[in-house]
C-alpha cells in the first residue's frame, strides 16, 4: 500500500505527533495534523514544532480538542483522509494523581470521538498509541504482548489499555483495521520537557539538584524517537485487522547509568536528591521484540550515548537565543 494518500495525525504538536509528521512531510506524504495545544507542559515548545511543519505546503493544522465531537465530524469531511494516527492523549503518570478527570477527557472521550469518526469515514488504517504502563505491576521481564494487563496500577495505564479494548471492539464489529503501539519511554530532540532526560539537562545546565526516584534503583526501556518513528510509518503502511505491538528497546539501562551519560555529554555533574518510588512508577521496564520484529522488522538502532547526545545538541541549540551561555 502507498502512503501518498493524506494521513490525519493527532497530537501533531507533541512529540512524536511532531517527529512522525515531520518524517511523512519529508517523504512528500499530506499531513493533516490536529492538537489542542494544552498547557500541560510549555505551549511555546508545541507552537515552535508546528512552526517546523507549518514550512511543509502540504501541511494543513486544525486547533481543535478532540473531546469537540462535532470539530471532530469537521476535519474528516474537510479533508480526504485514507489513515489515522492518533496520538493525541493526556500524558504522564504523576500527574494523572493529580488530574484524573483530564484523562477521562482525552484519553476516553478524545479517543472515542477520533474512533468513531474513522468508522463512519471508512479509512484505510487506525494507528494509535497505547503505553508500556499497561503492564502495571508485572514482574515477569521482559514485557511481552501475550502477559495479562489486568492490573494497572495508575490511571494514565488503566485510559491506555482501555483504548486497546476500545480499538478492538471497532475491529471486531466494524472491521476497521486497527494498531496499538506500546512505547516504551521515548527521547530524543523536541522532546516532552516533563520527562527525564529534558529535566536533568535543565536541572543540571542551570545548576540546580535533580531528583533521582526509587534511590536510583529504576531501569529504562530508553528508545530513541528516530526509531519509534520508523517503526510507526511501517505500521501505517501495513494495516492489521487488530495488533498490538512493543515499540521500545530489548535492552534496558539503568537511571544511575542514564545520568552518567548525560553529565558525561554536558561536561558538567548533578547534585542528586535521592527520592523513593513514586505512586504509580514500576521499577524496571523492558520490552519483549518478538512480535514487532516478525511482522514489522522492528530492531531499534540508536545506542543511548549517540540517542542523549542527539537530545542535548539540540537542547542547545534550541535554547541558545534566551540562554546564550548553554
């Protein structure tokens, strides 16, 4: 199957909305992109990724929230869609503690309006994040697609394995092809500042302690965005009738180690805090390839010093106009 048709991206000013959409840009494909551009971490950043898009004449944006049903309906009868990949979600485990009902919004009712309106478009292919937190608390490592997800242990995991039962009661009764990607703790440039490597960068440049949870006892499924997002094309070229699939690293590293590598590339060392484990948090991730690598050739390729290295030069960059001496 071509990917020349328009593909609709949610959550195209985030992360790797930004970095997918980007890719398809760069490969001629016609992007439509949608965010509601929150202030969950800084609008600035999520405006300057659009800007990058914005370059592209055959990217076209709708501000909109996915939680507006009928702005919803207006975007698929605006544009000729042939695929879905949606993205759009509130993030973070911490915060869903804190903020449980934006999660009930986004990543339920967002995901639900997104959904059916595939359906009644009849696209082509449904691609959707899902999470590595599904696993919740297991401790058989690593994690594979065939372990039993019944028990998350933070409500951002119990939105995102209600969304692979969502997507697979459309599958089964509308017969729309759909494909949950399990992430497993992305970097690299453009990355979302509430997460590790973006606050330890910040934390350290300016001199300040970082806060080093479960006493630094926590390993990584670190997988670099290049990656992911190569991945994720494969997937929108290849519709499934329903898949799941891990999209992470088979090796994972510990935090300890993840810090040194940072103060390593910054020349500089961290005063650390050491915390306990936060609610919500599992002490070690690692994902199971098996399934990814049979039916999309999935092998991540970007080690973890040149993955850092990569996030920190452009940190640089990006934050060299306000602050000249990074």
């Amino acid at each position: 199957m071509s990917l020349q048709n328009t593909i609709l991206v949610t959550g195209s000013a985030g992360f790797i909305g930004f970095a997918l959409s980007k890719k398809l840009l760069e490969k001629g494909i016609p992007v439509v992109g949608v965010d509601s551009l929150n202030s969950y971490y800084d609008v600035q950043l999520k405006l300057a990724r659009n800007a990058e898009l914005k370059k592209y004449s055959h990217y076209s944006f709708e501000h909109l929230n996915l939680c507006d049903l009928e702005s919803v309906k207006s975007v698929f009868k605006k544009y000729q869609v042939s695929r879905v990949c949606h993205l759009a979600a509130q993030a973070g485990v911490r915060y869903s503690l804190q903020n449980p009902f934006e999660y009930q919004k986004a990543n339920l009712e967002g995901f639900l309006n997104i959904l059916d309106e595939s359906k009644n478009a009849k696209i082509e292919n449904f691609v959707y994040a899902s999470s590595s937190s599904v696993y919740g608390g297991n401790t058989r490592l690593p994690f594979s697609e065939k372990d039993p997800v019944n028990h998350p242990i933070s409500l951002y995991a119990a939105t995102k394995r209600a969304n692979e039962l969502m997507a697979h009661t459309y599958s089964h009764l509308y017969g729309i092809p759909t494909t949950g990607l399990r992430f497993f703790t992305v970097y690299g440039p453009w990355g979302r500042p509430d997460m590790a490597l973006f606050l330890f960068t910040k934390m350290i440049l300016e001199g300040k302690p970082i806060e080093v949870y479960n006493y630094g006892n926590m390993r990584r499924s670190f997988t670099f965005i290049d990656d992911i997002v190569s991945a994720v094309m494969t997937c929108l070229q290849t519709p499934f009738p329903y898949e799941i699939f891990n999209l992470g690293n088979d090796r994972s590293a510990s935090l300890m180690e993840y810090i040194g590598i940072i103060e390593k590339k910054l020349g500089k060392s961290a005063e650390k805090i050491m915390m306990p484990i936060q609610p919500g948090d599992v002490p070690e991730t690692i994902a199971d390839l098996t399934h990814a690598k049979e039916k999309l050739g999935f092998s991540p390729k970007t080690n973890i010093e040149e993955g850092v290295g990569r996030f920190i030069d452009w940190y640089r960059s990006y934050y060299h106009r306000a602050c000249p001496m990074l």
